[in-house]
C-alpha cells in the first residue's frame, strides 16, 4: 500500500510516483465524478514526486497525461514540454507533446515534435505501428479528412498544415 509507504516515508519520490500510477490505472475503469477524483489524486502524487525529484521525466509527463485526460490541457502542454526537455530521447513523451500542439492548433511545433518522435523510433523499429507514419504527409491528410468529415474544422486544418510543413 503506497499511502501507508508515503506515511512511513514521505520523502522517497518513487512511493509517490507509484501511487499516481496506481490511482491512474483505477481511474480508467471509472467515468464521471469517480473517474475525476482518482485524477485528482494522481495529479496529487504526480505533484509531490516532482516536488521531491523536480526534473523526473516519468513523473512530468504523467502529470501530462492527467491534464490532458481532465481537459486542461495549457498546464498539460507544459508538462509535456518538461518531459521532453528531461529526457530528450523517448519518443513516447515527443509523440504526446506532439498530439497537445496538435490540439492547441500549434502546427509547426506539432509537426517538430512528430518528426522527432518518428526519428528515434524508426532505427530501433520500436513499436512501428505507433511511430511510422508520424513524419508522413499522407498520415495527416487521412487524418484531416477523418475529422473534417466529423465537423471538427479547426482539428483538421491542424492535420492540414502539418502535412503541408512535411511536404511543402
């Protein structure tokens, strides 16, 4: 039990980190007034372990996650950006700082991140699926047209002009 672990020792950063993931975990198989109070309490823990080790990359880019997953998504771009700064290398944090840019309409950063996060993907052939066609205009254009068809404009011309800034 992490609460009891956190009470015992309150300064290890890693019994906070493993709670916010448990509370994660537990939220997802909730909706509504439930769903959010276990975020609340993620986004809690996430906190305290940032507190305790600031520049935790894992930690930041879970707090990310919440926020965006609560809709607050200016304080989830930051998150995000954090993690990316922590540790530049995971394209995991990059492709999901790269869906935030998306959503705020920020296509160019939207676009870097994309390309980043393909680029350390593609030469470890790491979960292909998932990174290969982020650097590709043609990923965007289908996904544009998808979301335009559902009348989601703004989203779509997003997905537009980053096909456009891959292939001008």
């Amino acid at each position: 039990n992490f609460e009891a672990a956190i009470r015992w020792m309150p300064s290890r950063m890693s019994y906070h980190e493993k709670l916010g993931e448990r509370l994660t975990r537990e939220a997802w198989q909730f909706q509504g007034k439930e769903r959010h109070r276990l975020f609340r309490q993620a986004e809690k823990a996430y906190r305290e372990a940032l507190a305790l080790f600031p520049f935790n990359a894992q930690s930041a880019h879970a707090l990310g996650e919440i926020l965006k997953a609560k809709g607050e998504i200016q304080e989830a771009d930051h998150w995000l950006g954090q993690a990316v700064i922590y540790d530049p290398q995971n394209p995991f944090y990059w492709k999901h700082w790269a869906e935030i840019k998306l959503t705020r309409g920020e296509a160019p950063q939207a676009a870097q991140a994309f390309r980043r996060a393909a680029g350390l993907a593609r030469p470890h052939h790491f979960f292909l699926h998932v990174f290969e066609n982020l650097d590709r205009p043609e990923y965007f254009i289908r996904r544009g047209e998808a979301v335009l068809n559902q009348g989601q404009v703004e989203f779509a011309e997003t997905c537009f002009s980053i096909a456009q800034e891959f292939d001008p």
